[in-house]
C-alpha cells in the first residue's frame, strides 16, 4: 500500500557540536518520505520555491517518492536554522523562514484521494483538517504536531484528534497537551482527546506506545555516534508508517515490529547530517539492525 | 545465597511536589537490604548514632536482614535532606549532616567473610576497597558511586573498579567517569576502567546494561504516581543483587531477568515514601509485575 504524506520540504542550516552545515536538503516531508520510500511508494504533498534545485527532486524521485503533489511557487523555499548542544534531545532554533510554507494550501491530486495510509506531518492542524476531508476513508491516519500549535491552534487540534488513529509526537508535547507532568498520565489524558493510539518519541531514550490497555516500550538503537538528530522523529515516522503500510498489518504487534522499524530507520538518519546517510543506506543494514535489534530487550531463555 | 552489603542507614527529609516529610528511614543500606530481603538473606555493615529508634531496627530484621554487622556509635544518625521538583529523574540535596557516618570504619564479622555476594554502597572508594580486601573471593562484587568520588578522589575509584564485577551507577555519573558526553561510548569507557559489567540507571527512562560485547536495554515500569524516587537506585540494586543471588545464576541472562526484577523493585519503592510501599509489599505483587513487564519490551508473535 502506498502512504500519504503532507510535510515540509525545506532548506536546514544545523550547528552541533560535530560539525556545520549550511542550506541543506530538510524538512518532516523529505525526512518522512525518504524513510518510508524504502518499503513502500510515498505520494508527497508539499510546496518549494523557485529556488529548490532539481538534483533534490531527482533524490527523491529515485527514493520512491511520487512527486506529483509537490507545488513549485513563486518566491523562497522554507527555511529552518538550529543549534544542537551534546545534550541532542533538545533542538535550539535560531531561526525560521516559513517563505513559500506560509500560503501553502496542500492540494490532494484527484488520483490520490482515494489513500488508505495517511500521514499528517507537522503543519496547521486546520491544514491537517483540510487534508483529511480532501482523502475518502483511509484506513490509518497518523499524525504529529507540535507545542506552538498545543499552546496556539487548541481548540483545532481537538477537533482534529478524534478523526487519528495515531498520534506521533515527542515527550514534551505529550505533556504539554496532557497537562499532566507524569508522562503515563500525559498519555493517558492524550488517549481521551480521541487518537486510538499514541506514540511517544523520547530521542535517545527511544519509543512509548500507548493503546487504551497497554504500553509498549521501545529503547532507541544505540549508537556511538550521534551527528544530527535534525528528522529523526519524521524519519522515525517514516519507518513506522512504511513499515505498517508494506505489511498491511494494524494489529497490535504489527504496530510494535513497525515501531521497532521506526526506531531502526530514525538510527540510521541522525549518523550524518541531513539525508546524507539514508542516501548511502541500504535495506540489508536495515534489517541486519533489525537483527541486532531484538537481543537489546530479550531477557528469556538466552543463558 | 546470602548477600553482603556495606551502606548507610540514615535519617531522610524530602519534599516533592506531592508532599514532604521529616527524618524518616532512609540510607543506600536500608533500601538495598529491604529491597534485597524480599530474594534472599541479606548482611547488612553499617553505622547507626544513638538517636535511631529500635523500631526501624526491629522492621529491618523482620525483612530478612541480619545486623549482625550495624553498629551503634557515639553521636546521631546520618542525616540528609533533599528536594525534587516536578523532574523527579533529579534530587536536590539541601543538607548533608554526615554525623556517625563521618568516621564510619566498615567492621566485617569473621563469620561473614566468605561472602559471595557482595554490594558496596556508595561510600568512599577506599572504604570500599578496605571492605573487599576484608572479605575472601565473593562470586559477584557490586558497587555504586557518586560525582563527588569520581572528582575528588578517581585514582581510588580507578584502584577499584578492576576489581569489580558490577558497577551500577547512573547516565550522568557514566558520563562523568567515561569522560564523554555520548552514554554509548561513556559506557565503552567506563568498561574499559576494569568492571566486567556496568549497569547505567536512567530513572524513568530505565536501565542499560553493558558488557564487553552486547548492549540491553530495560524500561522502567510504567507508573502513574511516582511519590518520590529517593531510593529508587539502591532498590534497584537490591532486587538485582536478591534475585541474582537467589537464583545463582550469573549468565548473560541470567543478569538481564535479575534486572528487570531490580527495575520492579524499583517501581515499587517511588510510590511512597520512604521504606513505605516496601513496608506494604508481597511477593505475589512483584510477580505480579514481572508477568506485565514481558508485554512491555515483546514485540514478537503478538498478533
């Protein structure tokens, strides 16, 4: 099955302690739509400007990105500038160009309309709201958000949250939209808001996932080196996303494998800066992660 | 097995934001051996002034533990006071009153000297090292330490970690010891001073574990109220201990389930306040949690 996804396609300048780039290829629709490019057709809804070069696009195309719902419109492309410390949890933004994202009014081609797999990126919750009634029934909608629209867009993103059946955001957000400090409460309060499921993104400390009776806990993969956490939690959806729409399976432990794809795809991207490693990634080190994977939580009959 | 153990028992005085309370049981001893008392017999080395009540006395030995080996010197109990915020993964000390504890001069009764098991609390490194050369060959010597030994005294500390099979210390300790920000290469460090096995605690974020050559990884217990996590680390290690020494089994697995069992301990000992929810404690609820805790991390033949 093929996946929906309405993102940001963008330019990133990134500083940490590793290093420093400048106007490199970013955004949640490019990190997503990478990520989930490699188990199943991604059909991207964004927008770029006039000054996006081709060679990004031909990245993309040759990544299983369907880039019949990329816009070209006049002015600037966006733009995103931020600072890492060692503590790579914690983004510091410095500065944001929204340029050519500050109209956008994503536009669903005719043909894609009829989408089983759905993901909602972090943008307006009415823009997401207006994607949503623009697709016929999709079988899973997930999406994300974050703190400015929390504090901001309440009361649409309440109107949103009981049309998802997966909420994926990060720690602070669930607390944030929660409003409870203690994370299992958050997400409790998160899960009444009306997504079936949420998906907690900790960064290094990995993955939660709630249902209504059961928490599943997912560590991130550990790595000794950790360059750029710029994407890692779209290209944490990606995985997931791709993962869950390439086996077609929403049961409860085929949303856990689809987690750990997530986790294993999110390892991979924060090794380099932007998506300089999921250009040199291939699907056997995916799976030789997987591998590596399920020994970092067995503890029955090892011996 | 029986396990000895060398910690403080003392006076604690906290404030969270759920509430506060003075001069109540508390010391890495007491948790430990509580904690530990639930597996197996415990040995408990440790000082006490003249002010401590015979009724705590009287709760340590009806749990398993033999004080065979606690002193009762000139003065008053070893005091500390401390505060959490909202944060609770972070204590803020307030107030130290070393007390009896300042000239504390570990004694090992001849009797328990073939010890197999042993846990050295966090006190200083050369008294650590005095209790180990005291004792014959244990099978297993764990240990603890804090910031203050790694500054001011390391060379003790590097004098004994060879010697240790066991460290159990926490993310910003590693950090501090490992002298690297990244908590992969920390550990890799760290393993490289000499214990053959660290265990890093991540209060809420749960557990790593770290041999040579494999990584695990065990989630803390869910919980919706966490009362105060004083003690969480030294419950912690007294479930690892007790269990592993019940069960005799120091294989790779055997020290990952020993593991989640210190991490149920644990989850057990944040709902009250100090020795409290361990007061009120059975057997059949840490089984209890154990049964849940598989469906935490399983995300293998589920559907």
């Amino acid at each position: 099955m093929s996946i929906l996804v309405v993102g940001s396609v963008a330019f990133d300048s990134v500083e940490t302690p590793f290093g420093k780039v400048e106007e490199v290829l970013g955004g949640s629709g490019t990190y997503f739509s990478t990520s989930a490019g490699f188990f199943t057709e991604v059909r991207l809804v964004a927008v770029v400007g006039e000054d996006f070069p081709q060679r990004h696009l031909d990245f993309l195309g040759s990544r299983n990105v369907d880039l019949g719902g990329l816009m070209r419109a006049p002015g600037k492309t966006f733009r995103w500038k931020g600072r890492y410390g060692y503590d790579l949890n914690e983004a510091h933004t410095l500065e944001t160009q929204l340029n050519v994202f500050e109209q956008f009014q994503p536009v669903i081609p005719a043909a894609w309309r009829k989408a089983e797999y759905l993901f909602l990126a972090n943008i307006h919750p009415e823009l997401q709201m207006e994607v949503l009634r623009s697709v016929d029934t999709p079988r899973v909608v997930a999406c994300d958000t974050m703190n400015f629209w929390i504090e901001k867009e309440r009361p649409a993103l309440l109107e949103l949250l009981p049309k998802v059946d997966i909420l994926i955001i990060n720690e602070g957000e669930t607390r944030q939209l929660g409003q409870e400090p203690n994370i299992i409460k958050a997400a409790r309060a998160v899960l009444a808001l009306g997504p079936k499921t949420l998906i907690v993104k900790r960064g290094e400390y990995g993955v939660l996932m709630f249902h209504q009776h059961s928490v599943f806990t997912a560590p991130a993969y550990p790595l000794e080196e950790v360059f750029d956490p710029t994407g890692a939690g779209d290209t944490f959806a990606g995985g997931f996303m791709g993962y869950l729409a390439s086996t077609h399976n929403v049961t409860e432990g085929g949303i856990r494998q689809a987690i750990i794809f997530g986790n294993i795809m999110a390892s991979f991207a924060v090794e380099d800066f932007s998506l300089e490693r999921m250009k040199r990634l291939d699907y056997g080190e995916i799976e030789g992660r997987f591998r590596k994977y399920r020994l970092l939580t067995e503890f029955q009959g090892l011996d």
